[in-house]
C-alpha cells in the first residue's frame, strides 16, 4: 500500500522499554492522531520515523518500500517534522526561517549562487514569493521581515508550520501542533489540516501528536492511541472515544471498570431524559 507502515516497532533504552511492539498503518492521503498520557511512547515513535532513534525490533515501510529514515535525508525522502517547540534560526526572519524549508526545491547551482548569476536571482524570488504564499496562508505575513526572536510564540509556531510546508511533503509529521495557541486559533488549524491531504497534485499523508483531544477528534480520519509503550487502540474518532481502553489509559482505571461507569453514566442520561 502507499502511505507509511509501522511493523512491530519496539525501542529500548537500557532497561527502560519505551515502545513495545507497535503496529499501525497511515493511508494515503488521509491525517491519523497519536494519543496517549504523557510517557506513552508518542515521541519516541515520531523519533523512530525521523530517525532520531534507531527501533530495537520491528521495520517500518513507505510508499511500498523498507524505510530507514535518516535526519539530513527526511525532506528529500518526502518527509517533513514539526518539533514541539519551534526549532526556528532565531536570527533569521520569518520570510528566510520559510525560504530554509524550500531549499531542497532549489533550482539553481553552487555555481550560480556564488556568482549571483540571472539564474539564481530568479530562483531567489521564486523562493521568497513561495515563502510569502504560505506565510499569507498562515495569516502571519505581516511579520515576514521580523527576526524569529522577536516573536509571540504563537506566531513562531505558524511561522515553522509554514516552513514544514513550503517543502510540499507527502508525509507530514505535526509534534503538537496546536500547543501554545489560543481557541480562537484552532478553528483555522483544523481547516488547514483537513485539507492538507489533497493540497497538493501528489497526496500528501499527515500525522499528528497532540492534547487537544477536540483538534484531534475533528481532524483525524483515524486514531491510535498509546500508553505505556504499547498500542492500546486504533480506529476512527468515533470507534477510540467508546474504546474503554482508552477511558483506561486517561483515567487510569481498569477496562472493566470504565466499561461500568459508562454503562452507569448512559442509564442516569436515560433516567433523567424520562
């Protein structure tokens, strides 16, 4: 199949079992969440398939073929990550912190930039009017000419989305993309990655680590959920939220026990409503 497959993924450290035998799959074209309590394993995963860290067991596949990601390859392999910070030059601008994203797309040689030759000033303007496009989209060109330093984080935070995405990915890999945002921002979010899989002519496949379980339910075509390492769930928005696995892993509490409180709680909804 197209997309991204995770066959088995365990990783290990010394003692310390922080991903067991995972397994799950993201279609192409589609955004798929990874949820779970704090200490669950999701960035250890989304470190595994940005190659951050090497899995003690298991593979992974993409677009068909074994996958064995590296960090200086990702982009050129069709793979883009957002950091749970920003991760953004902060002594370049907003503009050229989104013009570094593009630089793979790139047209014009050593040679050409060194000397400044016409081709590489029309690349250079190619670049920046993409750089702006996105910006725009982002609602945040009116910073394009600030230093990243100066500013309000939540701006930062669109400022390196826009640079993950001028790269046009086919696999988009969002760590917390809504922290730091207001509720007035999140409506816009939503939109923007609901419509990510069919952005471009070449689909593009999303995944998202995130709290906002809102964001997370609206979003995502499916969902896994994982705690303590492990795969506890997976399935449609719908099918995670009645999984009393889930209601386990949050809560803590036993399935069984989870499974009686909602039966509980449905019974009392019905009393009341008579």
């Amino acid at each position: 199949m197209s997309g991204l497959v995770v066959n088995d993924i365990g990783v290990r450290f010394g003692g310390l079992v922080a991903l067991e035998s995972v397994s799950f799959e993201v279609p192409e074209a589609t955004v798929t969440g990874v949820i779970g309590p704090n200490g669950a394993g999701k960035t250890t995963l989304f470190n595994v398939i940005s190659g951050f860290v090497k899995p003690t067991n298991g593979s992974l596949m993409w677009e068909g073929k074994p996958f064995q990601p590296r960090p200086d390859r990702l982009v050129r392999q069709g793979v883009t990550r957002t950091l749970q910070g920003v991760g953004l030059f902060s002594h370049l601008t907003a503009l050229e912190n989104v013009m570094v994203g593009a630089a793979i797309t790139r047209k014009a040689g050593l040679t050409s930039s060194l000397f400044g030759l016409p081709r590489s000033d029309r690349d250079e303007a190619r670049l920046r009017a993409e750089a702006l496009e996105w910006l725009e989209r982002l609602g945040v060109a009116h910073v394009s000419g600030r230093v990243a330093a100066t500013l309000a984080y939540p701006v930062q935070k669109r400022v390196a989305l826009a640079r993950a995405l001028i790269s046009r990915p086919r696999l988009l890999m969002l760590d917390e993309p809504a922290g730091g945002l207001g509720a007035e921002d999140l409506g816009p979010l939503a939109d923007l990655i609901k419509a990510l899989p069919r952005e471009w002519d070449t689909p593009c496949s999303v995944m998202l680590v995130e709290h906002h379980m809102d964001l997370v339910m609206k979003v995502c075509d499916k969902v896994v959920v994982l705690d303590f390492g492990k795969c506890v769930a997976q399935g449609t928005p719908t099918e995670v939220q009645a999984d009393p696995a889930v209601a386990a892993a949050y809560l803590g509490a036993a399935p069984s026990a989870t499974s009686d409180i909602a039966a509980e709680a449905a019974a009392l909804n019905e009393e009341v409503g008579q």
